[in-house]
C-alpha cells in the first residue's frame, strides 16, 4: 500500500524532485540524471522548432525505471515512455558489432555506463550533444563547433558500423542544404568505404523505405538522391535511378542534357510544387525507362514511357515502396508525355487518360499526376519557371466529365453496359465541346 501511494504521488513531481526521490527509495546510485539529448539540442542551438524531445538516463536501470512509472517499449535496448510527458527515456548504452547490418549489435545499459560513452555512439556530431536540467550544453564531440561551421561530420569510426547512417546522413542533408549544410570529405570517404565494404548491401527493404519516406519529406529531397550517388549507394539501392545519369537527351527540349540532372531538377520542382511524398517519389521515377534507350538510339528516348514501368514495379518492390506509390509513378510514367501533349489530344484520347488515372472516382490522383507532369516540364534548366496551361485545360477537362452523373440515365431505364456506354459516349460528346471552346 505505501509504495502505491508512494508511486501516485511521484507521478506528480517534476522531473528533478522525482529523480532524487527514486534515488532514496530504489537505492539507486547518486549520480542517477537525466539529460535532453539528439535532435532537440540540436535545432534548439540552431533556433529551429524542437518537435520531439528524447532523454537518456545516466544511472539507472530497467527495473527502477518500471517501478517509477516508466511504460517499457524498447525491444533491442530499454527504452521507456514518461507516464506524464509521453517523451521517450533511454538508458545510457554501449554497443558492440556483432554482425550485419542495422540489427548487428550487442548493447549493454549498465548504471555505470557514462554519458559520454552513450554520445559516442551516435551518428553526426551535431546529433551527439546534451544539455542538463539547468540548460548547459555537453558537447565532447565538437557538435557545436560543426553546426557553426555548417558541417555534417561523423562522431567516430563507429559511425561505419551502421549502414542505416547512409541513408540518415543523406536525409540530414537534405534538411539542412538550405542553412549552408555540406558532407565532410571524411564523412563521405567512410560512407563510400562503406559501400565498397558491401556494408549498404545488408540495408533491410524496409529500413530504406522509411528513411526514402521521411527524407522525400525535407525541404531538399534531391540533395537525398545526390548524396546517396556521391557515396556510391544510389547505384545499390535505386539502380535504375543511378543510371539515368550520363543518359543524353535532346537540347532542344531539355538544356540541362543530362537525364539523371533532369531527374533531380524535376524533383526539386516537384518540391516547390507539392509537401507530398507521394508526387515527389513519383517524379523521380517518371524518367527511368530512358535509362534503357539504346544508346544508339540516344539522344531520342522514343517509348521510354512504356520502357519505364517494369523498371518501376523492380525498384518499388527492391525498397518495399507502398502501393500508392508504386501506382501513381507508374500512371506518371506512361502518361506524362500525354499531359505535355494534352492540347493537341483528340477527345477520345483525353478521355482515355483520365480513365486510366481512375480520375472520376479519384479526382485527387489527377492533381497529384498533373503536379507531377508540371515538375517534368519545369525540372529542365531555364525553364524553372514555365508556364504549363496543360494542367489547367486537364482540370477543366476532368470537370466536364464529372458533370456527367447516371442520374439521367437511370430515368431513361438504362443499366449494367448500356448505362456505361451511355455515359462514356456523354462524357466523349463534353470533352469534344470542351475542346471547341477552347479554340
């Protein structure tokens, strides 16, 4: 009974008071403390929005955690929920290479292990600070000398040990490029040692997928593409992507020359255009296929449309992309030449397209394609800022054909293929009108 009200009491303390109460009572050593750690002290010192907040625990230990409260949810190392804050607090650990890959450790989460030892293990050095109950900053690794210097540096050789940090450090760049952020050479050299080692090779579909995911998320989602290529992982991970680079295109429609440049500029196009992972990813993929133009073909990529799609349908599954993702790059893909041509298209074929984009049940997938189709025409150099009416003449198209309901046709009895037909010939009979109007 009394360590009941013992602990209902303690969960309405403060984080200092209870910490020296849980030291009494659970015979916990002295120096037990808490410290703000990663992300938080970090955009804090960069006068950025702090969104999460994460701690480690110097001292402590599994069972002393759950008596105070603490909702345990870690599976490899103890990590616990705050019963008040619903912040994460980790335990102070080592960590040892005992295999492959991001699941290849061993930790160890001893009371004796020190906050220094715990700072260590992490990625980026401006990831590796703390900051104390009275706002001191603990920076042993020079975190705060590289975000002066705007430097992503790795903390220690450790840092190769981890082939996820690949993909982090990518992703951290393309948050941070527009502050000034660059790669140190050193950081990169051990990120191409590391591939060159086979380390990316053991990168799980999934763990790519979500830091693909949350770095198509960032304000500069190319940087993600071309840090990957500097370090020699895009040609692990996206082949397909990585090989468009070097692929010529004609001069007159793309100035830019290159395929793989094209590629990043209409991605960060695609960036302006839309916060959507989605039309972003599918704006990387919508080019691949010229990736497998025969080069004497070059610089013409004649049906490189339909050469795309099996490319895409390969690196969705490679990188276990989800399925909206893989549909709408594949409908970008074969498609997007129609949306560049839409004024030109007969009706019948303008028709075909929204059917085949599943526009009159789903009108926001047409927004996402044509938001991708604007990011293709603009991710070319000198024409950044085109004008693109296709996409307004696709809207206005799409909502002639919406304007057509079965109402009508119910009344005059018809059903099952008939009242199918009739409101395709209905919908052809508006976009032939629509087209007239526009002339």
């Amino acid at each position: 009974m009394a360590t009941s009200v013992f602990l209902q009491f303690f969960h309405c303390l403060n984080q200092p008071v209870w910490t020296v109460i849980l030291r009494a009572i659970f015979a916990e050593p002295t120096y037990m403390k808490t410290y703000l750690v990663g992300g938080a002290v970090r955009d804090k010192l960069l006068g950025r929005p702090v969104h999460e907040r994460d701690w480690v625990v110097i001292g402590s230990s599994p069972a002393a955690m759950e008596a105070a409260g603490f909702l345990p949810v870690g599976k490899d190392f103890p990590v616990f929920i705050h019963p008040q804050t619903k912040e994460e607090y980790a335990l102070a650990r080592t960590e040892r290479k005992t295999g492959h890959g991001y699941g290849g450790f061993s930790f160890y989460c001893g009371e004796n292990v020190a906050l220094e030892e715990d700072l260590i293990r992490r990625d980026l050095t401006i990831n590796a600070m703390a900051e104390d109950d009275v706002g001191n900053i603990i920076d042993p690794y020079g975190g705060q000398s590289d975000l002066q210097q705007r430097l992503l540096r790795h903390v220690s050789p450790a840092f190769a040990e981890d082939p996820v940090r690949i993909l982090r450090v990518a992703r951290f760049a393309a948050r941070y490029h527009g502050l000034g952020f660059t790669l140190a050479e050193e950081t990169l050299a051990l990120m191409r040692s590391m591939v060159c080692n086979g380390e990316a090779d053991h990168l799980v579909a999934e763990r790519i997928w979500k830091e693909t995911e949350r770095a198509l998320a960032e304000p500069w989602p190319h940087i993600f593409i071309q840090v990957l290529r500097d370090c020699g992982a895009l040609g692990r991970l996206m082949p397909e992507v990585d090989a468009l680079f070097g692929i010529p295109q004609t001069a007159v429609h793309h100035p830019e020359i290159d395929t793989g440049i094209h590629t990043l500029l209409s991605l960060q196009q695609a960036a302006r255009l839309s916060p959507l992972p989605l039309v972003r990813f599918a704006t990387l993929m919508h080019d691949l296929g010229k990736g497998a133009t025969p080069p004497e073909k070059w610089p013409r990529h004649i049906a490189h449309e339909i050469r795309s799609l099996p490319l895409i349908k390969q690196l969705c599954d490679r990188i276990a992309a989800p399925k909206e993702y893989k549909e709408l790059s594949l409908l970008v893909a074969e498609y997007h030449t129609h949306c560049h041509r839409a004024l030109e298209l007969t009706a019948a074929t303008l028709l075909k397209t929204l059917q085949a984009l599943d526009g009159f049940r789903r009108p926001e997938r047409v927004e996402q394609f044509l938001l991708c189709c604007e990011a293709d025409a603009r991710g070319r150099t000198g024409l950044e800022a085109r004008a693109y009416p296709q996409a307004d003449y696709v809207r206005q198209a799409l909502q002639r054909c919406l304007s057509v309901t079965s109402k009508q046709f119910l009344t005059q009895g018809l059903n099952g293929k008939a009242l199918g037909d009739a409101i395709h010939q209905e919908r052809l009979k508006q976009l032939q009108t629509f087209k007239t109007d526009q002339k």
